[in-house]
C-alpha cells in the first residue's frame, strides 16, 4: 500500500507487472497455508493429503500379504492387537460398567487398570509414547525427532523379528507414516477404507476426495475475502462456513454423523466383516480410533446422538457434557468388543495380547470419582488424609486414560487393579510377555507389584511462544499415587 502510494506513476504504467506479482504472492501463499496444514497435528488435517500412495510397499512384498490382508488376517499361532481410542478417560468406561447390557459384551479374560496416565494431554505425543516409552526434550524438532523414535518402536522392533506389523490410524501425522517405512505397513483410515471390500471402496474414495476439496475450498476462500470479514470464515480453531455432507459410508448411517466418526464406523465394520486367519507368522496390529473425541455425535449404539456439530458452541457443548462423551466411547467400545468377539470365533483370541487403551483422557470432563467406589480403591494407592492442595495441579482429568489389557489363554472375568501404570509401559509390557527383550524407558505392568521401579511423569505443554509449529517445551510433573485424585498430581524437578 506504501508502494503504491509513493510510485503511483511507475506502478501506472505497468499494470501487468503488478498483476503478475499479486498472483505470484497467492500462489505462494496458499502453497504456504496448505504445507502448514500438512504439517500440522490438528484434527481437521485430511489424512489424505499425507498418503497420495501406500508408503510399505518393501514389507508387503516381504510377507507376501497385499494390504488389505495386513490388517484383517490374524496369524493362528499368536497376535497382538492394541487398540488406541482418543480420548476415552478411565472413568468413563466405570460408568458404563453400570449399563449390564455393556458389562456383559466386555470379552473374558481383561484386567481393567484404573490408575493409568499419559505421558501428554493429546494425541500429538501421546500417540508415540505408546509405540516407544520416550518422551521428546525440551526445544527439540519435533518431526525430525518422532522419526527417530520411531525407528526404535514396538513395531519397528517387532518386524525385525519377523512379526507382520501394521498401523492403522486417523491420524498419520503423529506416527510419521509420510516419512518413510520401517519394515512395517502405516496406513491412515482414508487411504486404507478403499482397500476393504468393494461395496466401500467408491464411497470411501469420494468421501476422501470431498474432504480434501472442502479443505481447499475453504483456505482459499479464506484468503480471498477482505480481513475483516474473515473472522466469520474462520476463527477459534474452526471454519465457520457450512459444511456439505456426502452420503454416509455405511447403509442407514445418519449424515449428521461426523466424519472422523463415520469412518470409524466403517472401518471397524469392514475389519469385523473382514477378519480371517492363516498359517504365518506372528501379527502386531494398531487401531486408532477416533473414540470419544470431540465433537462426539454418536450414541451407545452406534446411531447420530441428534447434536449438530457443526458450530463451535456445539463442539463445547460436547466437549463439557459427560454423558456425550460416555455413550461415544460405548459405541467404540462395543465396536472393539464385537471384533474381538470375531476373533475367538475364529479360534485365536486365546493366542493373543490384546491392550483397549486411550491416548489421553477428555478435556473439560472431569473424573467422576463417586465410581472410585466401585469396587473401592485399593488402600496402598490412595493419596495422604491431608494433602497440599496449593501445590496439585489443576485439570488432572485430561491425563487418565483407558487402560485394559487381556493376557494370552487369560479367561477370567473382568479383574480390576490399582496398581500404578502409565501408557509407556506398553512396550515393556508387550516385549516381556513375548519373552523378548529390548530396552525402553518404562516398565512391565505384569511386573508391578508393591511399588514402581520408573517414576510416573506427565509433561505439560508450556504453551510456550517460541515452539511454533516445529518445538515444544515441558513443566514434568510426577504422579505418586492413586492418578484419578487431583492431589496425586505435583510438580516435578
């Protein structure tokens, strides 16, 4: 604008010029805003704009399986199968063990850990901690470091010794599946669904191509109105136009549903359908699951719950209402549940390591503690009578998530236990019951007994204003005891 008032002359005389040079900055600019967006862990990243092709084609040609087959075949001697629902605290899954028609659906032989953490308060680190116990440093390079964990994690390792490992995910970004392979098949459920059986594969692949073109259309229309109109095109972390559904993926399901939500509808659908065994090797397999995320739009048997969600209030309103959250996580749950139903039909439930866990708990929600009681906690866990509340950090109930783990030949009913557990403790645990080692951060579950050998951290994100997109700083905070108590929740050196 200072340009054109002080060269008015000179900028007259060439209009082409100008023109050309005001083009080049949008085009350079929406290049800009796209590559932000394909980097960024947000949830409203089309996981297609990361996987243009299958990125394990060298293990698939090893095994001898396509990918379809990768993630509906299970091996007849042992598997192991971890499932990761987002954002499903413990205590939601107490809740619903008071509905006797969901507490009959829950397979044998599962220990429910109540006294779970996370190491992060999302999926952006949550995820990985998971596959490789880490936890990243302060002002380290994110993307550069998660491929470098990653080249050490379960299925990685795993793969290594001949196992068939394979991660399903809605979200790719956080397992750096675009950064190449590590001897295993990483597939986000947009690129995965045309895989399953041909009824889907049309409509999965148009609903793929709707949601990137949506997300196209609305950057570039939010770059082409004038500024001060653009606070009604996007504000908050949420594009205010309307959003156009496709037609669902599954026959009857309801528009209305979101389509984080739809796809995991008909992926789990498709998996059940699908599922099958065979003599090969050992199979590792992750399913993450959009679970009770917000914004939550369905009920507990899978139906639209009638909320729009379209709006941000809408998203809030989800977000603080307990209940929303509960019936979401029941219809993942079951989902869960029915697959793993399949599998003892098919004779190899009994011959696998199964985890039902959560990446972190529901912002906004807080622990119901009245179910602490059911049954009671186990005295040696509690925090003290008398504890310092000034020094307790706030908002605990985002960092206690599901944690259910059903042992090989285990068929007992459900057992309950307090013992102090955290997410990265998966590893260990996955690698000591298969008798193999390997060296990680955290420990066994199985190995708990009185005490823990590694302490208990959750890192908080700082918010700090020099992370950007790329770096991230920590507060480390150490839970002693019993993690559903604000309490157990202090600061650490």
């Amino acid at each position: 604008m200072l340009l054109a008032l002080w060269q008015r002359s000179p900028l007259q005389r060439a209009p082409g010029l100008v023109l050309v040079s005001a083009l080049l900055v949008h085009v350079v600019g929406t290049a800009s805003s796209l590559a932000g967006a394909a980097d960024s862990p947000g949830d409203a990243t089309p996981a297609s704009f990361l996987e243009k092709a299958p990125r394990a084609g060298k293990a698939s040609e090893r095994d001898g399986l396509d990918l379809r087959e990768r993630f509906t075949v299970y091996s007849r001697t042992s598997n192991v199968v971890v499932f990761v629902l987002d954002a499903v605290p413990s205590d939601f899954f107490a809740e619903l063990l008071e509905d006797e028609s969901f507490a009959e659906r829950v397979p044998p032989g599962f220990t429910y850990f109540r006294n779970a953490v996370s190491m992060y308060p999302g999926t952006i680190f949550s995820l990985q901690s998971i596959l490789t116990s880490r936890a990243i440093g302060n002002g380290m390079k994110r993307r550069r470091w998660e491929v470098r964990q990653m080249r050490q994690s379960v299925p990685t390792r795993l793969a290594a010794r001949g196992y068939v490992a394979s991660l399903l995910t809605n979200t790719p970004f956080h397992l750096t599946c675009d950064r190449g392979t590590f001897g295993y098949a990483c597939q986000s459920h947009a690129a995965f669904l045309p895989h399953l059986a041909a009824s889907l594969t049309s409509e999965a692949a148009d609903w793929d191509l709707e949601d990137d073109l949506r997300t196209v259309w609305n950057v570039t229309f939010f770059r082409l109105v004038p500024h001060l109109v653009k606070p009604w095109v996007y504000n908050g972390g949420s594009w205010r136009l309307p959003v156009v559904r496709p037609p669902g993926l599954e026959a009857g399901s309801d528009p209305e549903v979101w389509f984080r939500s739809q796809r995991d509808l008909a992926l789990m659908h498709g998996l059940i359908r699908e599922a099958s065994t065979r003599e090969m090797p050992p199979t590792f397999k992750l399913i993450h699951l959009f679970g009770a995320h917000h914004p939550s739009s369905l009920d507990r048997d899978c139906s639209w719950n009638g909320r729009k969600n379209t709006a941000r209030s809408a998203k809030l309103g989800a977000v603080r209402a307990s209940s929303i959250g509960v019936d979401a996580a029941g219809c993942s749950l079951s989902l869960v549940f029915e697959l793993l139903a399949k599998l003892d039909a098919l004779g190899v439930y009994d011959d696998s390591l199964v985890f039902v866990v959560a990446d972190h708990g529901r912002p906004a929600t807080p622990i119901d503690l009245r179910l602490a009681e059911r049954p009671p906690i186990d005295p040696r866990w509690l925090p003290p009578d008398t504890p310092d509340p000034t020094t307790a950090v706030p908002d605990s109930h985002q960092r206690v998530p599901l944690f259910l783990v059903k042992r090989p030949s285990a068929r007992h009913p459900l057992a309950f236990s307090d013992v102090p557990v955290s997410l990265c403790d998966v590893p260990h645990s996955i690698f000591g019951e298969l008798g193999l080692t390997a060296k990680f951060d955290c420990e066994s579950i199985f190995e708990i007994a009185d005490h823990r050998r590694t302490p208990r951290y959750f890192y908080k994100d700082r918010g700090d204003s020099r992370k950007g997109r790329r770096r991230h700083w920590f507060d480390r905070i150490a839970i002693e005891t019993h993690s559903w108590f604000a309490s157990s929740w202090q600061p650490a050196p």
